[in-house]
C-alpha cells in the first residue's frame, strides 16, 4: 500500500490524524480500560466504515459491559507509520486494521500477528460465511491472520450513459471496443476516459487488469513470489504497450496527470460530462452519489466489467481490487485479550446488524447468502453488481502496491506513472520493475 487507504474513498478525510474513541480509551498499549478496566483497543481508519464500527461497538459494549471494545481512529498516512512503530515495538493495540497481502505479511514474518486458523475452525459458521477469495488476501502458507471487517472494493468501469447515446456508443467488451471507441468519442469532441493520474494509483488498476486479461493470475504470482524477471514476462510487457497505445490515442482526458483522484475530480469528470468513462473502484460509486445523487438516481450512471484481450489467458470474470480490509490480532496478546477479541471478531462483525449498517452505507460484505438484503438495500442494481461481480469472480487480485512489499509498491507506483507520462518506454518499465525487485 502507498499513499492512500485501499478503500481509496479514505483519502478525502483531513489531512491531520483524528483520534475519537467509542468508550474510554487508553492512548497505547494493547488495552483499554472499559467498565471494570476490561476492554480490548483496536485501531482503525477515520472515514469508510467508521460509522459502522462506532455503531458495533456501542451495542457490544451496551451487552458485554465488562469486556468492552475501545476503537480509536486515525486518517490513512499517519495510521500507517503509527502502526508500523507499534507493533514493530510491540506495543500495538490487539486488533488492528490493515490491508491484507504485503504490508500484514511483513507483520506476520516479524512474528507480530496471531494465527486465526484455529478459531475460525472451530467456529465453521463463521469462517464458511466469508468468501474464500477474500479471505486468501490474509493467508499466508495456509494460516489466516486477519479477517474481513468491511465490504469488498472490486474496480469497474463506469461510464456516462448520456455520452454514450450521444456517441451511439455502447460499453466496450474487448479492447479492440475500448480502443474504437476512443476514436469514436473524440470526433463527437468527448473525453474518454477520466483519470486521476496526479494521485498515482489510479493508472496501477489499468495494468492489474490488463496483465491480468492477457497473462492470467499466473504472471503477477510469479511477481509476488520474486521469481527472477518476472517484471518482464511477455505479458506484462505487452500490458505496458497495450497503456502506451491507450495514453497515445488521447484515451484519457486532456491534463490527466494534473488530476487529483483523492479529491473526487476525476469521478466530477464523469458526472458534469467532462468525460464518458472512469475505470475506478468500487468507492467511486459513493464518491459518484455523493457528488451528483440526480445523476445516480435519475439513471444516468453506468458501470462494466473491463474489456477482454482477444486471446489472452486471463478468464474474464477475474476482477482486482480491494477484497476488504481486515482486522488482525496482535500476537502480544494475553490469553484473555485474545478470547476477548476472537469472541467479537466472530459475534460482533458481520451480524445482521452489522451487514445491514454496511449496506445501508453503500459497502457489499463479503458474506455468503445476502441476496435478500442486497435486493432491499437502498441500491439493488449496484449492490447486486458489485456483490454478484466479486462473488463470481474466478480470482480477486489484491491491488498490486498493496500485495507486494511496501518498498517494491512505492518503486512500481513510481515507475508506472513515468510510463504514463511517457518518461519511460514499456521495455524500460520491464527493466527498472525487475531492477527494482532484486534489490
């Protein structure tokens, strides 16, 4: 993970850290004094799914008074150096959030995490109502370590319909469609893609799904694992040149390096009409409804999957993306902080409550059997797109600056954006991720 939090609708909150509590609250240390000093202290991140924690921690506090959880909340950038020293000191809370894939298993290697398996097999009616593709983002050497707490966070792309009529266009299915489309769009004088390019991470979703389309999973597990030249496998290299040819055919809109995805301009481009399409995860919905709810609402508003590579090896379903966040218990924890923390980790997330609160705020659990709370929620079409999409999906890759090591995630963010500004040539993308990885 690199400069904003998986969720990436996160990054919006204010720029200084913000600490609130929902009982009383210790400022460190793995405990936190609730009623009768018994209480268990977790960490987690302002904004997303802040509402629906606050809310399962009173009703868990109002029923198990003398074993209360205390969240504290922090903004996306100082959480992540605070954790870092915390639990690398030992002094974390007992749950904390975290994003699964590279940043948890450095955790993990250090020793830091406690191994769940045990207690999500004892309790198969837990572990069973969880998708195993999400859950696979926080299983390292088939141990679990943390998991899901929120809703899972594929990327689709959306598009403006009112262009697309305008255009006589249609969602493209291949990319030889995305690619005519461009050309299509831009002689009726529309922008076709909006991006936030300035933020980074957003031109990384375009790779991951064209690496994907063309290599299948296989390629990025060879990245993941290290596997000398990796970096420069066929199929990434024909990714980079497949973006290369996007960028200069004007598929993205006029100035896109400028653009801030961490303030919501690149979703602004879509509903104010600027631009016919945005490739961006599942928070741009909210960002989308948040910012235009007659757009939404009146029917304007139109998502896909990505487009196919005519023979390529990746299975269309598989999406990318954030499965969810996840919380993990420190492997500091006392026996009794422990069962604490299992006990609500098991009964107090992901119950009826708590699926309905997530919903009512836009997020898809991934929990098996909601098809009746989804068709009631306020969004059907959308939360049955997203829930459907992630539950189908023959694989869900993690983000990739998130599955690997935060070192590698910053060079390859680094590296990517070069190649979209056109520093750098696909072949010297290939070069300097491979040289980056053996370092």
């Amino acid at each position: 993970m690199t400069s904003r939090m998986p969720s990436r609708a996160l990054i919006t909150a204010s720029a200084a850290a913000l600490s609130l509590t929902l009982a009383a609250c210790g400022s460190s240390g793995r405990t936190a004094g609730g009623a009768g000093g018994d209480g268990t202290l977790a960490w987690a991140l302002t904004q997303g799914s802040e509402a629906t924690f606050r809310a399962s921690a009173t009703q868990w506090n109002k029923d198990r008074p003398g074993s209360s959880i205390t969240y504290q909340f922090f903004q996306n950038d100082p959480y992540k150096q605070k954790l870092r020293t915390a639990v690398g000191a030992g002094n974390g809370p007992v749950l904390f959030e975290n994003w699964g894939g590279g940043g948890l298993k450095s955790y993990v290697d250090a020793g830091k995490v406690a191994d769940l398996t045990a207690d999500l097999d004892a309790a198969p009616v837990w572990k069973n109502r969880i998708f195993p593709s999400v859950l696979q983002s926080a299983t390292f050497g088939g141990k679990v370590y943390g998991v899901p707490v929120n809703g899972v966070q594929p990327v689709v792309l959306y598009y403006n319909k009112d262009l697309f009529q305008k255009a006589g266009a249609q969602p493209p299915k291949t990319w030889d469609d995305l690619l005519a489309l461009v050309k299509k769009l831009k002689a009726q004088g529309i922008a076709p893609v909006s991006m936030g390019g300035a933020s980074k991470w957003p031109d990384l979703m375009w790779l991951e799904y064209l690496v994907d389309r063309v290599g299948g999973p296989d390629t990025f597990a060879n990245i993941a694992a290290g596997k000398k030249g990796a970096w420069s496998d066929p199929a990434v290299l024909q990714a980079t040149r497949m973006i290369k040819q996007l960028v200069d055919a004007g598929g993205f809109a006029k100035g896109f390096t400028s653009v801030s995805a961490d303030t919501g301009q690149a979703e602004a481009q879509l509903y104010t009409g600027k631009a016919a399409m945005l490739l961006q995860g599942s928070w741009g919905y909210g960002s989308i409804n948040t910012g235009s709810p007659k757009f939404v609402s009146e029917g304007h508003l139109g998502w896909a999957g990505f487009p196919s590579v005519a023979g390529g090896k990746g299975d269309p379903t598989n999406t990318v993306g954030n499965p969810a966040n996840f919380f993990s218990l420190s492997a500091q924890a006392s026996a009794k902080e422990r069962k604490a923390a299992v006990s609500y980790l098991k009964d107090g997330v992901y119950n009826d409550t708590y699926v309905d609160n997530l919903l009512k705020n836009g997020d898809v659990p991934p929990v098996k059997d909601l098809d009746a709370k989804i068709k009631a929620s306020a969004d059907p079409d959308w939360s049955s797109y997203v829930y459907n999409l992630t539950r189908d999906a023959k694989n869900f890759q993690l983000s990739w600056d998130q599955a690997l090591s935060p070192g590698l995630g910053d060079a390859l963010l680094t590296h990517l954006d070069q190649l979209f500004l056109g520093q750098l040539s696909p072949e010297q993308f290939c070069a300097q991720m491979d040289k980056a990885a053996a370092k």
